[in-house]
C-alpha cells in the first residue's frame, strides 16, 4: 500500500492516542507531525517514538522548554504551527482531534489546499458548519467522520442515494445519569458525572455525555455534515453502545453499523477509506446471549438536548453560541462553582438571550464564541 503521512493536531488527547494505536498496527501509515496544547511530557515520548518531521506545542513557554529537551527536533508553536503541518505539501492526512476553536483555522487552509480531513473536532461543524461545508464543497474536499456516531452513519450512506433517506437516527448511551429521576440529578456529583459506563473519554466530552450536550452537538454535525434537515434527525438512547447510529431509508428499510465500543475502528475507518483493514477490536460473539435496547430520550431531565436542537433550528449564530458557552459551564463544573444541574438552566438563560448574527466568516465565528465565554462566566 501506498505510504500515507498522517498529521495529528491533538496527538495527546484519547482521539489521538486511539489514532498512534491505529497507525502502529498498519505498516503504511506514518506519523508526519504531532501537535498539542501543552502536554510536553508525553509530547516528548511520542516524539522519540514516530520521529515526526514537526512538533507543534501550541503554548508558547511550553514549546521553548521541548525546544531544550529535543535540540534535533523542529519545534513549532501557536496558530501558525498548527497551520504549517496541516498545509504542508507532504501531509496526506489532517487528523483534527484537538479540541477547541483554535482548529478551527488549520481546518480551513487544509481543506483550500484539498487534504483529507479527519473530522474529530465537534466545534469545526458546530460553530462553523455553514462556512467549512461551503467550503469544501468548493475544493471537492471529503470531510471524515470520526465520532463513532458520525462514522457509522457515513458506513450506512455508502453506495445509497441521500435523496431517498427517509431519517438519520444517533444513537446515544445515554451516559451515567440515564437511570436518574429528576430529583437525583440536582444532586448529581462530579464524580458521577465523570463516570461514564461505555467509553473512556476526555473530561468534557464525558460530561457532555452525562447532560445529553454531546449528543445535541451530534446532531448538528450530522445536519452540516450529510446535509440533512434537522427534522430528520433523530436521537434514541441505546444503553449497550453496540449500534453505533443507524439511517432509515424511505422504503422504511433500516441500515445499521454495529461493533463493540471501541474508537479504533471510526478512527481506522477514516485513515484507511475506502479501504476496510484488519483493526484489534475483539470480535462479535453472537454465541453469547445479548440484548439491544433503544429508547427515547427524555428532554425533561436532559434539557441540553433540546437547547441544541433548538440552536440548530434557529440557525444564524445560535449553534455557535451554545457550543462556546457550553463548554465555559462544563469547565465551571468540572472546577466545582458550579452545580451539574446549573449546566442546562445556565445555558438555557444564556440561549433564550442571545442576538443572533451570521456566521459566515472566520473573524464573526470567533466574536459570538468570544461574546459566548465571556456571557458564560458572568452567569
């Protein structure tokens, strides 16, 4: 196979440790640059393990102290870095699993210059669906997905025609709160919240996954990214994560992607497409009894998912504001001034408030996401 030259912006987050994993299993992918905010230790480890051609430490005092610790290395820092060893001519692949705005830029040059995009950063399409979709739609550029929902639905569309889908349906596990009345969720702890029964995730995306937000900024992706109406896109809670989302056809045939919860195979499947190649996870054994169950989520007790779906339909700068304020409320709780319950009334005062504007270029996405956190703070 033909050697492809991988650029992780994100290399020490779960995205792209799950993504180093994947390219040491497959002798023809290589790491060509890995990128961090400031996690310069294990920076340094993957650094004398792949041999990337660049390092980007997006802190700039970090970046001067790995500079020292690695002489022979070319370290770069700040917008800029991440802008090189997403542009750069040698650079096959943009795996984009940092978190954050700040990648939102480097998305933007690499689709201009036609790279293919691994798409793990949820605030690309949330805050910016309408200017990237326009955008690679222009260069003729595939955005792929990573999220395992995203993924699943991308596998379920291959070789149908979008023009006879009748509904995209995300699944959600519906995280460790699914089991909760409402009178236990005002008193649900950080450490509950960060408890997830299916997944190993990041500390944010994991209480986003207990508030239902993971999934409501799920489905506005899934509307940028499949150009599909918000009223055909539906959320069901399916606790077993084992049907990772499903699409119904208008013959009302239902197409589904199944496999044990695992990110190596999303993140797999982009790297490789459309090739299908061995990948680690165990095999389904159907000799074992199981069970799948699916039902509805309750907008009462998981109000985030309604504000996003609210955003979407708003459209302008809504999806944009939410995802900034959001993420301002989930850092208030995870530093504990905050109550889990203050996470959705916070944002649903900070939503019903907001003046909506256009967001259809960079300097107007990163204004509502700046106005966002400062709103998110004061509340």
């Amino acid at each position: 196979m033909k050697t492809k030259k991988i650029s992780i912006l994100g290399s020490t987050g779960s995205i792209g440790l799950n993504t180093l994993r994947v390219i040491d299993a497959h002798s023809h992918l290589k790491v060509y640059a890995i990128a961090a905010h400031s996690n310069i230790e294990l920076l340094e480890r993957q650094a004398l393990k792949y041999k990337p051609e660049k390092i980007v430490v997006y802190d700039k005092n970090k970046a001067k102290v790995l500079k020292e610790r690695l002489p022979n290395f070319k370290i770069l820092t700040e917008a800029e870095g991440l802008k090189e060893i997403s542009t750069d001519d040698d650079v096959d692949f943009v795996m984009l699993a940092m978190t954050g705005i700040q990648g939102l830029n480097p998305a933007i040059e690499a689709i201009k210059l036609k790279k293919r995009i691994g798409l793990a950063n949820k605030e690309l399409l949330v805050c910016a669906g309408e200017l990237i979709s326009t955008l690679a739609a222009e260069n003729g550029v595939e955005l792929l997905p990573v999220d395992s929902e995203h993924s699943a639905i991308f596998q379920c569309l291959n070789g149908e025609k979008k023009s006879q889908i009748n509904r995209l349906i995300l699944t959600a596990s519906g995280g460790p709160f699914r089991n909760f009345t409402k009178e236990d969720l005002e008193n649900a702890s950080l450490n509950q919240a960060l408890s997830h029964p299916n997944w190993k995730m990041g500390q944010k995306n994991t209480i986003d996954s207990s508030t239902l937000m993971n999934k409501g900024l799920e489905v506005i992706e899934a509307h940028w990214l499949f150009k599909i109406p918000v009223s055909q896109i539906e959320v069901c809670i399916h606790p077993q994560s084992i049907v990772h989302s499903m699409v119904e056809y208008k013959d009302r045939s239902i197409i589904s992607q199944m496999s044990y919860p695992s990110m190596l195979l999303p993140i797999q499947y982009a790297l490789t497409y459309p090739d299908r190649l061995n990948c680690e996870i165990p095999k389904f054994d159907f000799k074992n009894p199981f069970s799948l169950d699916f039902h509805p989520p309750d907008f009462e007790k998981f109000p985030c998912l309604e504000l996003a779906y609210f955003a979407l339909k708003e459209k302008k700068s809504y999806s944009c504001y939410s995802n900034a304020a959001n993420e301002i409320l989930v850092d208030r709780f995870l530093g504990k001034e905050i109550s889990w319950i203050d996470i959705s009334r916070k944002l649903k005062k900070l939503i019903t408030s907001h003046k909506p504007c256009d967001v259809v270029t960079l300097e107007a996405i990163l204004n509502v996401d700046q106005q966002a956190r400062e709103d998110a703070t004061r509340i």
